[in-house]
C-alpha cells in the first residue's frame, strides 16, 4: 500500500510505479540521507515537536539501517519509489509508530535537496585531490625537462621554441583553475536547505540553524522556494567539469599525436597502451582517446542538467529526479579518468631528440632571426620581411636558417655578422625568453615553484 493511498481509490499502475521509481539509480544517496534524517530527528527532540525519547528511537533505528545497508543486507524496494520513501519504510517497519513521527515538518523536497547537495559536497574534495596528484606529475615532468626544446605550435604549425617543461606548466596552470573553479562550487553549495519543507517551511518551530550547523553548513538557505527548486550547485559543478574534461581531452589530443610515428616526442607506457586486434606493429594511445571520448558525456551530463532546469516553473519539480544520473554519471566519469590519465603522463618517455630534430626544422627561430636584425636598429616590419625572403631562400635550397651561409645572409643584408648563427641556436631562442611566463628555464622554474605552492597549500 502507498504512503498516498488515503487520497487514492486506485493502485498505481505497474507500469507507473516502474516509471516513477528512481530507487535504481539513488540508493548511493543512503548514507546522506540517514545523516540528514538524524539530524532532523535530533531537532525534532530538541524543540519538542516530537518526544526526545521517540527522537532517540528513531536516531537508533536510523543508525542500525545504515550498518545494515553497509554490510549489504538490505533490499530496496520498487515500491517505495526512491531512497528516502524506501529508508522511512525500513524505519517504521523496524521500529512502529515513533518511525511514522520522522517526516514531521519536512518534505522529499528539501530531502532530496539536501541529499544530493551533501553527495555533491562529499565528492568534489576527492576530484579535487586527484587533480592535485595530476599537478604533482606535471611539476615532475616539468623538472625533468627544463632544456628539453621541443616546437611550440599556432595552426598546427611549428611556431616558436619552447621547452617540454614549458608545455607542461601550461597545463599545469589549466587544472589551478579547474581546482579554484571547484573550490568556488564548495564555498557557494555551503548552505542547507533543511527545512524549506515542501516549498513553504513549517507551521512547526523548527530550527533550521540548527539542523545546518549539525551537517556541517554555514547556514541555512535564505529562501526556503529556492531551497527546494535550486540546482545550481550541480549545474556549477558539471560546468567545472567540463571544462576540466575540455583540459584533459586537449592533452589527450596532444598526447595522441605526440606518439604517432610522424611525432614521436613521446613514448607510453605499455602498461598505459594496447596493442590491436589483427595489426602486429601497432602500439596505441586507448587512455587517451577514451578519455578524449568520455568528455563528450560530462558535456552531455551538463546539457542535460541545463536542459531539465531551463522551463521549470517553482518550486519543486518531478523532472528534477532526472538530474541523478546526470550528476552521478560526470562525477563517476572524471573520477575514472583522472587517476589513469596522471598514471599515463607519469610513465611516458619523453624523446627529447626527436623534439629537437622537429625543433631544428620548422624555422621556428624566424622571429628571432627578425629580433636580431631590429636589435641592430631595423625597424620590426622590414626586419620581418627581409627574413621572410630568407625562408624562401631556404624552402627553395633545402637549408634552414643556420645552415645559410654569412654570405647568403649578407647577400639579403649587411647586418648580418657572424654572431647571428649564436642569436639562432634553438637553446638561445629559448633561454632569451626570460619574460615572466615565458620558456627559459628561469621563467619555467618560478613558473614550477608557484603550482607547487598552490599544491602544498592544499596538503
Ligand atoms: N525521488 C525524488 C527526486 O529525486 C524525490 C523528491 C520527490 N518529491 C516529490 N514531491 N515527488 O527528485
């Protein structure tokens, strides 16, 4: 029999109850949800809306369901719709009468509201770690590759040199963000909405301080319709991990190609690789694609989130039982990929030949080459356009730059001395670079020592 059935003169429809069942996919939200239960029950002793020793019967009771969920002996059941109706079934059934007092003054509502804001709160401190390790892995590679040159890329085109050391600080500073940008999802989802009730509170004194302070938020919600209807904190979450998965499906991309045969800048793990069903040579990138894949559902988790939230009127909703799976489903995803991902970076081997021989020959030291005639007093746009004649002097005779002669150079102009082949050499192009934020190996070390504070700061 329903918890409804007074106002029914029907059973639901079989077909109904499976619809309207969202116990498959929200039973992991039990232990948020007996906490929160406690919490209420407690408030509920305090104030007096029910006797203290029911209030005790009840915490007891709760306490029990959870060792008795841990230890796997509890079956969920269809019928009681969702783990909230399935938990306080549990509890009369175990219990009698004092587990009927337990919804005084509270609704699914802000239960459910409460639940999925403490699962929410719960996981997003183990994304963050894992993040963490990532940056760990990344100042590793990064020191260990301080003079590695390799190219740095516009288009896809050989660009202007830099150090894989360099490259990997990029990213490192990527996922600061990703970390800051989740630790703002905490700071803002730090209110509880408890209490809120259906969508109007309480004729009841509850105590919504209280219960807030006993779960461990700041404070209550403000506004107890916006308690209930609000699911920012997801949608903000979704949006910080998908932007965490457009960083690590960018490196994956990178990645991808680094190990391709026309790269080779890096080389997996064959522990972190796999090999192909029929092809005998090949050797491939499956963690990086698969994680380049699984982005596109963390997007999809988030359009869907956007996309139930979009027309809904307030307070509460029935579409919002649809943002479950959506949530579950990006944490579960980044939480996979972010432990094989940094296990992958961390055992690659870097090529660092290969990189120079790239480096050597994509006439990524042409800005330079103008740099030095400017610094001679040319004006930047004639120095650029009297390189660009010598580029096209090399495409035609198969040379680079460092390979003209001083009487090529001197041919196109008289600026040119001897030390020009010094200004060209790729390890001064890049220990030139000595901005802030730049290549040389100075930049990159105070570039190292400000991710690696951001990291202990967070030990
Ligand atoms: N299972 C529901 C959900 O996930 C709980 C809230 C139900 N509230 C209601 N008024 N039907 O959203």
């Amino acid at each position: 029999m329903k918890l409804w059935a007074g106002r029914f003169q029907k059973e639901t429809d079989t077909l109904v109850n499976d619809f309207n069942s969202s116990i498959g996919f929200d039973a992991r939200l039990y232990k948020q949800d007996i906490t929160g239960s406690i919490a209420h029950a407690t408030m509920l002793g305090q104030q007096g809306i029910i006797e203290e020793h029911e209030a005790e019967k009840i915490i007891e009771g709760l306490k029990a369901i959870l060792a008795d969920i841990e230890a796997d002996k509890v079956e969920f059941s269809l019928d009681n719709e969702d783990i909230h109706m399935n938990i306080e079934a549990l509890l009369t059934q175990r219990i009698g009468d004092a587990g009927k007092r337990l919804h005084t003054a509270r609704s699914r509502n802000d239960q459910v509201a409460l639940d999925t804001r403490m699962y929410v709160r719960e996981e997003i401190p183990t994304i963050i770690g894992q993040v963490l390790e990532l940056e760990k892995v990344l100042i590793k590679k990064a020191k260990g590759n301080l003079d590695t040159v390799m190219p740095g890329y516009t288009h896809l085109q050989r660009a202007q040199p830099t150090t894989f050391a360099h490259y990997m600080m990029a990213y490192a500073n990527m996922f600061k963000r990703d970390v800051t940008r989740l630790e703002d999802c905490l700071e803002r989802l730090d209110e509880c909405p408890l209490g809120a009730g259906a969508l109007a509170t309480s004729t009841y004194p509850v105590d919504r301080f209280a219960t807030a302070q006993a779960l461990g938020f700041k404070k209550p919600t403000d506004n107890s319709m916006d308690s209930v209807s609000d699911r920012d904190y997801a949608i903000e979450l979704l949006s910080a991990l998908s932007i965490l998965m457009m960083h690590l499906s960018r490196f994956s991309e990178e990645i991808v190609l680094w190990c391709s045969w026309e790269f080779k800048y890096v080389d997996l793990d064959d522990a972190y690789s796999t090999g192909s069903s029929i092809m005998p040579q090949k050797k491939n990138p499956d963690v990086a694609e698969l994680v380049r894949g699984k982005t596109g559902r963390v997007y999809g988790s988030l359009v869907t989130l956007l996309t139930i939230m979009k027309s809904l009127p307030l307070a509460y909703n029935k579409d919002m039982q649809e943002d479950k799976e959506a949530i579950f489903d990006a944490i579960d995803t980044v939480e996979l990929c972010l432990p094989v991902f940094s296990a992958m970076v961390d055992t690659l081997t870097v090529r660092p030949k290969n990189m120079a021989k790239a480096a050597a020959g994509g006439f990524i030291n042409a800005t330079d080459c103008a740099d030095y005639l400017t610094k001679k007093g040319l004006p930047f746009r004639e120095a650029y356009m009297i390189v660009g004649r010598l580029v096209n002097l090399c495409i035609k005779s198969g040379d680079t730059l460092d390979t003209l002669t001083l009487k090529d150079f001197r041919a196109i102009s008289s600026l040119f001395d001897e030390d020009v082949y010094e200004a060209l050499a790729l390890k001064t192009c890049v220990n030139e670079r000595k901005v802030y934020g730049g290549p040389a190996k100075e930049s990159v070390q105070k570039q190292i020592e400000l991710i690696e504070e951001f990291v202990q700061a967070r030990a």
